[in-house]
C-alpha cells in the first residue's frame, strides 16, 4: 500500500541513501549542509515527488546565514529524541581545515541559542546519520513509497551537496534565490549585487 510523503520522509530518506561514498546511511555532516540541502530540495526537487503532501515540508526565512528553518531543526531534534537519528557533535579549532565546514553551523544558531555562553567557544560541527532504528523504519515503511527514478534522483542529489564545499553551495543558493539571502550578513561574499535575480 502506498502512502503520502511527508518532509520528515524526505528528510529520512536522504539520510538513509547513499552519497559520495555509495554507502548506505552516509552521514551529513554540518547543519548548515543539510539545511541548505532540504531547502534545495523544497525549491527544485519536490515536483518530481508526486506522493509528497507538500504541506508537511519545512518552512524557510531569510535569516543571518541564508535560507533557515526552525520546523527542519525541530524535526531533527525529534528524530535524536526518539533514536532514530544519531547527532554527533565536535568542537573544531579555527586552525583547521574543517572550520569552513563549521562556521556558519556555529553562527546559524546563535538566534536559537544562549548567545553569552557562545562567544568564546570554537565553534561545533553537527553530523546527522541514522540509527538502526531510524534504518528500520525508512527499509520497512518509506522505501516502498518512492519509484526507483525517485530514489535515484535523491541519490544523486545527496551526492552532489555531500561533495560540493559549503562555500560553493552558499554561493549557489545565495545566486539563484537572492531572496532567501536578504539577511545574510556573509551576502556580499557570495552575491555581485548588480546580478541579483528575484527569488
């Protein structure tokens, strides 16, 4: 039996497929990543879901980094409080390669967060990869609902954003959707003002 879609599937979904590495279950790594990667999803991909009840998909606003969402945080937070989801935090020093991985993740939350207890720390790396229960539930009660062209199209979406550096998928989202990025405080690292197009 068939079922509607919901952004939480979808969300599940590209945990549990692979990407880069073609293995199953592939981490995404940095909320920054995979808050651009659902918000890529919501604007390019989510057509060619034809069982997506597009209601249930997360909402965005213009906020300091680009596109955010506060729904997509909740629904992660719900998932690692149910152990479906396991998130993995770092503490990364500035002096290393992956700080560029890092810096927007930091600075992104600091709106959600205790503003004064942040200042002074470096800042964290999220990861997000699935538990076995998480696993189980996408192989027993998701999987079924999408075609295999649909799983292929995620799959190589995933690889895609797991591949691309943060900057380079910044600059794309910032481009195509000016809009989303009316806010950010890094905007004119990634937009030449005159070519801004309307979101």
């Amino acid at each position: 039996m068939t079922e509607k879609l919901t952004g939480k599937d979808i969300l599940l979904l590209l945990l549990y497929l692979p990407g880069k590495t073609d293995k199953k279950n592939e981490p995404i790594i940095g909320r920054t990543r995979l808050t651009k990667m659902i918000y890529i999803f919501n604007k390019e991909l989510k057509n060619k879901f034809d069982k997506l009840d597009e209601s249930t998909l997360p909402d965005f606003f213009a906020y300091d980094y680009g596109p955010f969402s506060k729904d997509l945080l909740d629904d992660i937070q719900f998932f690692v409080n149910i152990d479906f989801v396991i998130e993995k935090v770092e503490k990364i020093q500035q002096t290393t390669a992956d700080y560029e991985e890092s810096e927007y993740n930091y600075n992104e939350e600091i709106g959600f967060g205790n503003v004064n207890s942040m200042e002074n720390d470096p800042p964290n790396l999220y990861s997000y990869r699935l538990a076995e229960k998480g696993i189980e539930f996408v192989e027993e009660n998701i999987l079924e609902n999408i075609s295999k062209q649909q799983k292929e199209y995620l799959i190589k979406f995933k690889r895609k954003i797991n591949t691309l550096s943060l900057d380079s998928i910044l600059s794309y989202v910032y481009n195509k959707y000016p809009n989303a990025a009316e806010n950010s405080l890094i905007r004119s690292d990634y937009i030449a003002e005159a070519g801004a197009k309307n979101d």
